[in-house]
C-alpha cells in the first residue's frame, strides 16, 4: 500500500518535473563574447549562470515592441537580471513579468525621435508593476561598453531589487533593515550633496533622488568595483554588503590571472 502510494507520489513529481532546458550553443556563445561578468567565471559557476539565464527566459515574456527579439537580446536582459541576483541565496535571478523591447530612447509620452526622447528604460509601477521597457541600442551599448558606468538592463533591474520590498525609494529590504537604514541614507544624502556641488565622479542622474541614486550607485559598482572601492569605500562596503559580492577583487583576481599569462 506505502510502495504505491510512494509510486504514485514520484509519478506525480516526475510528470511536474519541467524538462531540463539547455542553452544553446549560440546562446553560450553571446555569453562569451558579451557579458563580462560571465567570462570571469570559472567552469562550475558558469554552469550555473547558464541555468539560471535560461530559467528567466523561461519564465519571462520578452516582446519586441517594433523589433524581432534576437537570441543575443534574450541572454542580454537575461544576464542582467541574473549578474544581480548572483549573491543572493534565495533568488537566482530578478524576477520581471514581461520586458518590452523597443527601438530607440523615448519621452515620457513614448514618443520616439523627439528632442527630449532620452529614457532608454523603465520599469513600470502600480498597475504596470512587473513590467520593464528597454531600448535595445541601449541593452546592446550597456554590455558593448562594460566600464563607462552605463548599464541600463542593470539599471532597471535594480530598482526592481529596490521594489520587492514595496516601493521604489532607493532603501530596499535589507537595507531598510534596523541597523544598515540610518548609516545608508546618511551616506545616499551626502553622496547625492556631492554630485550637486561639482564634487562627485558619480553620474549626475543619480542626484534626482534616493532611487536613482540606488540604480545609478549599482552601474558603477559592477562596471568599475575597483574605482568606486578607491573613491568611495563606503559606498563600495555598504553595496558589496548587499549584493553579497566583491566585485573589485573578482576584477582584480581576473586581471591578474591575465597578465600572468
Ligand atoms: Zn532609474
């Protein structure tokens, strides 16, 4: 009686199981050529890296708004989302419903090819909350240049990060909580005073407020760790701390291992 219980319950498993998805060749192949963070991980790791990009795509609708959406957009939004969530335990990648990709910058009206069309992404709120708008020139440039600070896919999907806990503020959870919140927005009203005055290398885009702040801080961070660690090593500590990686001695281990050769 147990045995055929058991054997009805991993039926039942097995038929829910989802088929194991592979990436493709192509697909591994973009990931080589264009995302950085993917090539300076080992064997093992980028394994993983493969597993969770293909989960997303699995489980994300990517719609071309006025374009075909291509193999290398995919992995491209994919990485994104992934190369954030990489330290965290519990999430292997950040969750978004459905990415609009469209062709070019637009305004807040989404008119395209207008003076003042220079949003080149989204993310939506209230009831568009879990979608994201993307301009695939700029997806593209944002890995083609991986040290210019400029990464819009990145960009967008921190501020993702910072609304899981609610609200897009430029405080997310873990941040918020007791003992990092007052030290972290101490820190965010200085960092933003500096950019007003002239004094900061941090683009200025991040002064508009505490979230842009946030998204524009996380650019930095994985596009030049080891510059924002020697300029700002508060800013460094309090975000390695939370995305649970050290970026600037996983750059410095790689460059090393590359002059060595
Ligand atoms: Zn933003």
């Amino acid at each position: 009686m147990l045995h055929t219980i058991f054997n009805r319950i991993r039926a039942m498993f097995h038929r829910q199981a989802p088929d194991p998805i592979v990436m493709s060749l192509e697909q591994r192949a973009y990931l080589q050529s264009s995302v950085s963070f993917y090539q300076r991980l080992d064997a093992h790791d980028k394994q993983r890296f493969e597993n969770r990009c293909m989960a997303f795509i699995n489980a994300t609708e990517i719609v071309g708004h006025d374009l075909e959406v291509s193999n290398l957009d995919e992995i491209l939004i994919a990485a994104s989302s992934v190369i954030l969530a990489w330290g965290f335990e519990r999430w292997h990648y950040v969750k978004v419903d459905t990415v609009y990709l469209v062709s070019g910058s637009f305004n807040d009206s989404s008119e395209f090819q207008r003076s003042d069309s220079n949003i080149s992404g989204l993310v939506g709120t209230h009831h568009l909350r879990g979608k994201m708008i993307l301009s695939q020139p700029a997806l593209h440039h944002g890995f083609a240049n991986d040290n210019d600070r400029h990464n819009v896919a990145i960009h967008e999907f921190a501020h993702l990060i910072d609304m899981a806990d609610g609200d897009i503020d430029g405080l997310p959870r873990q941040l918020a909580k007791h003992s990092y919140a007052l030290p972290w927005l101490d820190l965010v009203a200085k960092k933003i005073q500096d950019i007003d005055s002239g004094k900061s290398d941090i683009r200025h885009y991040g002064a508009t407020n505490n979230a842009e702040f946030f998204s524009v801080a996380t650019e930095y961070f994985f596009e030049q760790p080891r510059t924002l660690k020697r300029k700002h090593p508060k800013l460094y500590r309090a975000l390695e701390d939370f995305y649970q990686q050290n970026q600037a001695d996983r750059l410095r281990a790689d460059r090393d291992a590359k002059k060595a050769l």
